[in-house]
C-alpha cells in the first residue's frame, strides 16, 4: 500500500508532530506511515482522512503485486 | 518540507524499556514504576529503621519485591493500551522474540543446569529486559 501523506501534510504546512497532535499518535508513527514502512488500521486512516477532509481511497491506494 | 528525526531514543528504550515520555502513557508508566522502585526499597529499610520484629522484616524483604514487580507488570499493561498502534505493535513484536528466546534459554539452561550440576538463579531470567529493549530498539529501526 502506498499513501500521499507527506505531500498533504506539506500542503497544509503541518510537520509531523503537529499532524501526531491531531492523530493522537506518536511523530514516529506518522514518519513510518508516511514512509510506507506501516500501514495504519482503518480507525487511524479514517482519521487521517478526517484530518485532511479527504475521502481514505485518494490518500491510500493499494499497490499491485 | 522539514526533516524530523524519524527515531525513537535508543538510551530511552534501553533504560526505560519503553519510547520514552512524549506520550501521556509513557510519563505515566515512568512515574509509577519509578514510585513502586522507590518503595520496594523504602519499605524493608523503614522497617529495620522503626525495629520491627525481624521476622516481618524478613517478610518484607521478599513480599515488597514481589509486590513491586507484579504492580510493574500491571503499569506495563496499562503502558501498552496508552501508546500508539504503531507502538504496541512494536513492543508486541519485541515481545514475541524475547518471549521465544527466554523459553529456549530457560529449557537449553534448565538442562545443562541439571546435567552439570549447575546452581543456576532464577534471578538471570531478569535478562529478558534488556534483551527485550534490544529487540524493540532492533524492530524501531526497521520501520524507521
């Protein structure tokens, strides 16, 4: 699974411990979700979604293979 | 696009055993233990200084320990349901390695312990904390 969450949370201007704010995660989990190194559970992508007022599908897109 | 350091402190995971106190549930688990280890070892020497009877200070030799360590246990639990999911995931990743190694250990040991006449403490079996930390601090690099 890929994600643009670096992108998004660039064009908010947001770094990462401000986007682990809003999640209520740690700096750490966004940096491995953004670096595809972990996928997040469903209630964390729909709050992520939520963040970015996106719908989950235009944020994370499964990879073939 | 700022670059933050994507790590958790290693000294942190290594002395700790934990990512540290950014989290709620991290400052909590720090306080707390660091209170129970203080009174694990307050407690006996308050009785020897009060002259207690020297059977309950005895006791409490062994109880208080006990006692601390099981109270431990019950923060580190509650540490695990207070951190991330990305975070339990990884302390239960280091787990599960740790686990696994202890049990060799302990059975291969147990073994040559009984074969050679070894006198072995259970105490050693502490060894899985900082074999532990070096899983999870191992398992925090990987996802870096």
């Amino acid at each position: 699974m890929n994600n643009s969450l670096r992108v998004l949370r660039a064009d908010k201007g947001w770094s990462q411990g401000e986007l682990a704010a809003v999640l209520a995660v740690s700096r750490q989990t966004v940096n491995a979700i953004e670096t595809g190194k972990y996928d997040p559970s469903l209630p964390l992508a729909f709050a992520i979604a939520t963040a970015f007022g996106l719908p989950i599908e235009s944020i994370f897109r499964v990879t073939e293979g | 696009m700022e670059r933050e350091s994507p790590r958790w402190s290693a000294s942190t995971i290594f002395f700790l055993g934990t990512f540290g106190t950014e989290s709620r549930a991290g400052r909590l688990y720090q306080n707390r233990t660091l209170l129970t280890l203080i009174a694990v070892v307050v407690v006996p020497v308050l009785a020897r200084l009060l002259s207690m009877p020297e059977p309950l200070v005895s006791a409490l030799r062994v109880v208080a320990p006990a006692l601390g360590f099981a109270l431990i246990g019950v923060w580190w639990v509650r540490y695990l349901h207070g951190v991330d999911e990305f975070e339990r995931r990884l302390h239960w990743e280091a787990l599960s390695v740790a686990y696994a190694v202890t049990i060799f250990a302990a059975v291969t040991l147990g073994a040559l312990a009984r074969e050679f006449q070894w006198n072995i403490s259970p105490t050693t079996l502490i060894l899985i904390e900082p074999l532990r930390a070096a899983v999870l601090w191992h398992k925090s690099k990987q996802y870096r």
